[in-house]
C-alpha cells in the first residue's frame, strides 16, 4: 500500500492535581477552546472537548503521526502553562501526572460526545473516581489503586 490513512478515535481523560476543583465556569470554554487548538496543531481533529471543575474528557481523532503519551503531554503542558495566565487563582494550576486513554469505536462517537456534553449533570450522580474506575474496569485496564490519585 502506498499511502497511510487511519482514523483513529480516542477518549482522554485526567484530572487536575489532586483532584481539586479549581477550573473555574468563566474560564472553561476557553479552556476547551485552547486545547482544541493544541489537539489541531498536533495534527489530530478535536471532536468534544468538556469536563468540571476538576477533571477532562477529550474526544479526538488522532493523528497517524503523533502518539497518545506525545499529544496527551503537548495538551497538558501547553494548557497548564495557558490558564496560569488567566489571573493568580490559576498561578499554582496544574495537571495530574497521568492520563487514560480508550478507544471508540465509530459506532459510538456520537454517544460518547453528548457523554462528554453532560458530564456536569453525570457527576450530580456519580462521582469522578467512581466513574473513572469503572472506565479502567470496562476497558480491562490493569491499574494500582494506590498509585491511581498520586500526583
């Protein structure tokens, strides 16, 4: 074959640092805004981008070019260093250190972006770690609940 295509849908999901609830509503949907442009400059198509005070999820499809861990890091380095410059609540902001990352199918990218549109309403019900446990469970994802929620 001599050409490469894909299309790759992946959902991304961190936190702040120590889970706190410091991404403030005036701030959000430049937030979003803002990463969907580091998504596109990293050659990968935003398709919803949305979370709460303390936490993000990403749906994107990813660049034949750019690995998860490269795209996840240009995100939250180029975000965090963002937002820092929105007023001095944000001047210790930060990123946890790790990241999840799942992949979706095309059959499902429109139930995973209105997921993603209502996460607001969701956390009324279910909690961030409950949910993001139960992501890492689904996808048979082995983790070590004691590393989990460090920094």
């Amino acid at each position: 074959m001599a050409q490469s295509l894909s299309k790759l849908y992946v959902h991304i999901v961190f936190n702040t640092k120590y889970k706190l609830p410091v991404i403030q509503p005036e701030v959000e949907n430049e937030l979003y805004a803002y990463i969907g442009g580091i998504i596109k400059a990293n050659q990968s198509i935003p398709i919803r981008i949305g979370g709460t005070s303390n936490h993000i999820h990403i749906l994107a499809v990813m660049s034949k070019n750019v690995s998860l861990a490269k795209l996840v890091e240009e995100i939250k380095r180029n975000s965090s260093r963002w937002i820092k410059s929105k007023g001095k609540q944000y001047h210790r902001f930060s990123w946890q250190g790790g990241y999840a990352g799942y992949s979706v199918s095309q059959s499902v990218v429109d139930r995973v972006k209105r997921y993603i549109e209502n996460q607001k309403v969701h956390h009324d019900k279910v909690s961030f770690e409950s949910e993001y446990v139960q992501f890492l469970q689904e996808y048979e994802i082995d983790f070590d609940e004691q590393y989990l929620w460090s920094s």
